[in-house]
C-alpha cells in the first residue's frame, strides 16, 4: 500500500516537473490561459481552439484575448473563418462558439474605462448635449447645451410644440432628460432662473442639480449608421379557433441611424405609435440582407413634425442576423470601411440636424 501511494506522490511530480518544463520552453501561460477559459465557459476543446488562434496571432500575453478588445480585435476575423472552415462541426457547433466570441468581445468593450465614467450631478454636462424637456402643463420639448458655467447651465429655447417660441419660461419648474454617450440616459429636475427672447437665439438659464438619477444603462454596443430600411407594421388578429394570424400593413420606408444586437434608432413618418410590431428590412452590406421582428419601445421628436426618431427593441433575429450586425458593430471584417457609410444629413421627410442651430457663444 505505502508503496502504491509512493508511486503516486512520483507520478505527480513528475507531471508537474514536466508540466513546468513545458511552460518553460514554448512560454505559454497554460494554467491561466485555460483556468480563464473555463471562467469564461468555453469547454477544454473550445479553449484549446482558442489557444490555436492566441498562438497563431502571436499575441504578447495569450490569456488576455479573453479581455482586451485590441487583442480580440486581432483575433476574431481569422478565428471565424476558420470555424467556419470546419468540416468535423455542425452549423449549430459553430453558431454557438461564435457567439461565444461574440459575447466575450461584448464584455471586453463594457470593461472599457470610458463605459464606467458616470456623472454625480450637471457639471460635466458638455455643449451641444441633446436635452428633453418635460413640463406638466406644456408638454415635451427638445434643448441643447449651448454653455456649462459655475453658475447655470445655457441651453438652447425649447422647442418641439406649437407656438413654443412664445413660451415665457421663467421661473418654471422642468424636468430634464439626456443620454450620454458610451454612458447611460439620466433624469434631473431643476428651474428655469433666466429667459433672454430678446437675441438671436433665445436662451434658458438653469440651476445646476447635484443629484442625477441614472437609468437605462446601455445593454449593447451601438453604432451610428446610414442604413435605407424598409419596414411593414403588423398585429395579430385571433381566429375563431382561438389561434392568431399576422396581419400587415403595406410596405414604408425609414432609415436606421444607429444600431446594436438588440436594436436599433429608426427615422420614418410619424405615424407609428409606442408597442407598435415591425418586420423591419434592411442590407448591412451589398450581399448580407436582414429581416426582424421589432417592437417600437418609443419615439422622440425631430425638427420636422412628420418624421420622428423610433426606438426599436429586436424581439425575432435569428442568431446568423444578430452575427452579421454584431460583425458590422464591432468592424470584425472590415465592412464598415469598405462601405464607407458617412453619416448624412437624413433625407426622409427632410430632417434637418438641429445641432446647426445652436448658437456657438452666449451673448448677453
């Protein structure tokens, strides 16, 4: 028995010695590369893989492909071609470490620093940042940042509703919404100190407020886009065996602005209401088509009463689709330079960027 348990305690560390020497020789960091794997979820088959493409891209510090977006970045093009060169995996095997890919690189970019920069109060507010505002008795209305000082914060006169240029707005009590880039939305509450009507652009001053109240922390990457879409709205109408058919609309077209996985930002007529469901068409490039199912979470306003801005939740992709947007988000392939998508000024309906009218100093 003392002899059996000998040999074992033998065995072992000569593994170990072996193991290290192993280490020593082709420098790769085994243990951390594969415990890291493993944390992430891949099998030891998938990380081996994994290590493959490390090896292949020599990659200074192998492990951090799990969570460096420039490493990633080097990585994922040739690493998908070469799953999808696979003959010994199923097409379900390679959607499913592809997406593994996919999420992964989606984490290594919400690790980023500039993702975890949240504000505490208005301060930090930059120009030209697109503001919301609400009132009770007035409605809704859209502002920009014209100046952050000390003492207030300038923005632009609201406006958005009828009549809103000849609006007094002091000393009204609002309610103010933004979005941050790379950020979050954020609500605050304040009241207007000074109205000027009287420059060539009207002016509100507003109070500073130390107290931000964060919400709808981005989920997904987004991207701006440049995107001609068509969509077709529908509803589902029960049938007398108490089963539901699709009913649609006739065929509109919109543009996509921006986009993720999970959505995307929308300009068409606007006519479409909160809750509404689309089947939503589109070309990422000149051979990758799209057709989803969406939900419209809802609208905000744009410079033209006709048009508006629709905030679209996806509800079906298939998984190929959500690759292929996700691809184009994240330039795995370099489709976005080859396509060279600059953002225009969007021509349906007309929309004008209102960020041209805003003033670029304060005067009196």
């Amino acid at each position: 028995m003392r002899l059996l348990i000998l040999f074992a305690v033998i065995c072992i560390i000569a593994a170990v010695l072996i193991f290290n020497k192993k280490i020593k020789k082709t420098g790769f960091p085994w243990y951390e590369f594969y415990s890291r794997g493993k944390k992430e979820g891949f099998s030891f088959k998938k990380i081996g893989m994994l290590k493959k493409f490390a090896v292949m891209n020599k990659l200074e510090k192998p492990q951090s492909i799990y969570w460096s977006t420039k490493q990633l970045d080097r990585c994922l093009a040739p690493a998908i071609q070469s799953i999808n060169k696979k003959e010994d995996m199923s097409g379900d095997d390679k959607l499913k470490i592809v997406d593994k890919l996919l999420e992964l690189r989606k984490k290594a970019e919400f690790n980023l620093p500039k993702y975890e920069k949240r504000i505490r109060d208005t301060r930090p507010i930059i120009r030209r940042q697109k503001l919301i505002i609400r009132d009770k008795e007035l409605g809704t209305f859209v502002s920009w940042v014209v100046e952050n000082n000390n003492k207030f914060l300038v923005i632009t006169q609201p406006t958005g509703q009828k009549d809103s240029e000849t609006l007094n707005w002091q000393p009204r009590e609002i309610g103010v919404y933004f979005r941050r880039k790379d950020d979050a939305g954020y609500f605050f509450k304040t009241r207007v100190v000074k109205h000027l009507t009287k420059e060539e652009y009207p002016l509100l001053y507003i109070n500073h407020n130390k107290e931000l109240i964060r919400h709808q922390k981005r989920k997904d990457v987004r991207i701006d886009t440049n995107i001609r879409s068509s969509f077709q709205p529908f509803s589902y109408k029960s049938k007398k065996d108490n089963n539901t058919v699709p009913v649609r609309d006739k065929k509109y077209t919109g543009r996509i602005v921006d986009i993720s996985g999970g959505g995307c930002c929308m300009i068409a007529g606007s006519k479409l209401k909160k809750n509404v469901r689309l089947k939503i068409d589109f070309f990422l490039t000149d051979n990758k088509n799209a057709a989803i199912i969406g939900t419209i979470l809802g609208s905000s306003k744009t410079d033209n009463e006709n048009v508006k801005k629709y905030h679209i939740l996806f509800l079906k992709i298939d998984l190929q689709t959500k690759h292929n947007i996700l691809f184009f988000v994240y330039n795995i392939f370099g489709e976005r330079d080859v396509q060279k998508n600059t953002i225009q000024n969007t021509r349906v309906g007309a929309v004008v960027r209102p960020e041209k009218a805003i003033p670029s100093k304060v005067t009196g």
